[in-house]
C-alpha cells in the first residue's frame, strides 16, 4: 500500500483556506502550517484541526513530518519560499502565477531537478475533470482544426490602494493574478504562442488594470483573452474548430460542465463536470501521483511549461509597461 504523503502549508491565508479544505474533500493529509504570524498559524491550524504549528516558514520546511509544502502567499515570495522548501527537501506546489518572472522560474526549476525533487505549479483548472475531457476531445480530433481560444478573467476587486492586486509590490495587477488563467488555459489548447500582442490601461498605483491579449500561433491559430480587475466579466471560454466548438460554462476555470456543438449547432455532448468541494484536491492527487510515481514531472502541466508561460506573460508586461519592484 503506497504511503499517504503528508502537507506543510505555508501561508495560512485565503486561497489556503479553500485549499485545506479540498485537501480534506480529497482524503489528504495536512501535518503542518507555518507564518510569520505564529497566531495566524495556531489559528489555522485550529479551524482544520492540523496537529503541527510553526511561526516561521523556515521550522515548517524543516518539519520531518511534512513531505509537500504549499507555497500560498503573493507572486513576489514564491521562488524564495519554494527555493527555501527544496532546499529543506520537500516537494513544492506553488501557487500561480509560479512565480513573477522566467527567472525566477527557471531557478526554481533547476533546483528542484537538481534535488530531484517535484515541483508543480497550483494552476488547478488544468487537473479539473471537464479540462481532462477537453484534452480527450482536443487529441482526438473532435473539433477538427482548432481556429481559435476566447477566454476572459474580469473581476470586480477592492479599488482600495492598499488591497493586494493593487500593489506592485505584491505584484499587483489583473495580469499575475487573473490574466495567467486565460493564458494558462490558451496554452493547454495550442502550447507556445509565436507571436504575443497585448494592450492595457493602468491603475492609480501603476499596475495593469484592464488587459487585451492576442496570441498566435504557427499553424495559424488564434486566442483571444482578456483581464480586468474593476468590471464583472462574464467568465466563459470557448475553443472553436472546423468541425465542432466547446462552449464552457461559467465560472469557466472552476469545476464545471461543458458542450460540444457541432457546426449546425446541435449539442453532440454534454458533459457534467461538477465535483465535490472547489475542485483544487485534484491537483494535489496530481503532485502525490507524480511523487509515487518517481518521476519528477508529469504531463498535464511539466515544470519547464510553466517557466515557459512565465516567458509569455514577461513578454505581455514588457509590451504594456508593467514593471515590479526590484526588476
């Protein structure tokens, strides 16, 4: 019987929250979280009943009774602390966007080959059932030749200059935080885009509030994305072929259920892809997996593809201006 792995979080904010309570959904395991805050920590830890504390990222990592660590704070921190995990010896899921520039990635990366160790970016809605699905229909030709990916992320944030996605030094802005979905997504559909176009209009505090990308690729494919953080978008996404089209349902990067239609626009399948909780254990399955496995990267979403989509969003911000503390 394969040994269950244990999880250190680190970063006991919201998108852990939700996280650690996927994990339960899922049956994994949680051994431990760490902060800066030693209460933020004990809180937690008392509302998900995890059993090990530590008031510093530094004694988490080095806990014997973790095996993954989480990465859950902002963009800014995320080579740091994963670089801080691998070196500890621990596997890392880190949250997307993974990290704020192909740098950083690339670091993150070689370390983990280095260690040997597994690294996987927490971009969720690539291990979602109806993303599994898509890819099925996508490889076995269902929609014909794949023309073009539309996808939107557009939120109403807090306009509040202190709020985290108002801040470049959290690494503020739609782009980092909601655009990497539609990106992410646009390539899981038609991989490395050959050509990237993008415009934008900032915020007071100068991060990227409303962002248009156009990426194309060699075979003539298209997506056409966009983010913004002060309107409600309408949060579909579709994928456009010859033959047959994929309207997904709203909330298009969370758990949910899709359509094939066929060019007279008859629905060929429907297909439910609701599950229980957020949907964010299947990633977690998807690192154990890869870890009891022995191999050091899977196939859904490989290290090195999300350095490279890490390249692609440097490529946005550099055409629309947006540049972070330090760089």
């Amino acid at each position: 019987m394969t040994e269950q792995l244990r999880w250190g979080i680190l970063g006991p904010g919201g998108i852990a929250d939700t996280f650690t309570k996927d994990l339960a959904t899922g049956g994994h395991r949680v051994a431990a979280v760490g902060s800066r805050s030693l209460e933020s920590a004990q809180a937690f830890a008392a509302a998900h009943g995890i059993p090990n504390v530590h008031g510093s990222y530094e004694s988490l990592v080095a806990d014997p009774e973790v095996d993954i660590v989480y990465v859950a704070t902002p963009h800014p921190f995320h080579a740091e602390q994963a670089i801080l995990a691998l070196n500890a010896g621990k596997h890392v899921l880190v949250e997307k966007a993974f990290t704020v520039n192909r740098a950083q990635a690339q670091a993150v990366v070689d370390l983990a080959t280095e260690k040997k160790l597994v690294v996987l970016e927490a971009m969720w809605t690539r291990f979602l059932p109806h993303m599994v699905r898509i890819r099925e229909l996508l490889a076995a030709g269902a929609l014909g030749e794949v023309r073009v990916v539309i996808a939107d992320h557009d939120q109403k944030i807090s306009t509040d200059p202190t709020h985290r996605l108002q801040d470049p030094a959290l690494g503020g802005g739609a782009l980092l935080d909601l655009g990497i979905y539609p990106v992410s997504f646009a390539w899981d559909v038609f991989g490395e885009p050959s050509s990237v176009y993008a415009i934008s209009s900032p915020t007071p505090t100068g991060v990227d509030q409303n962002t248009a990308i156009v990426l194309g690729y060699p075979e003539g494919g298209q997506a056409l994305l966009h983010t913004t953080l002060d309107a409600r978008g309408p949060s579909t996404a579709s994928i456009i072929g010859t033959e047959a089209r994929i309207e997904i349902e709203p909330v298009w990067y969370f758990a949910v259920s899709f359509d094939l239609i066929g060019p007279d626009d008859v629905v060929i399948e429907h297909f439910d892809g609701t599950v229980e909780g957020r949907g964010m254990q299947y990633q977690a399955a998807e690192i154990e997996r890869i870890i009891h496995s022995g191999e050091i990267a899977g196939t859904v979403l490989p290290p090195e593809e999300s350095v490279a989509i890490i390249g692609t969003l440097d490529e946005i911000r550099r055409q629309i201006g947006l540049r972070y503390p330090g760089e």
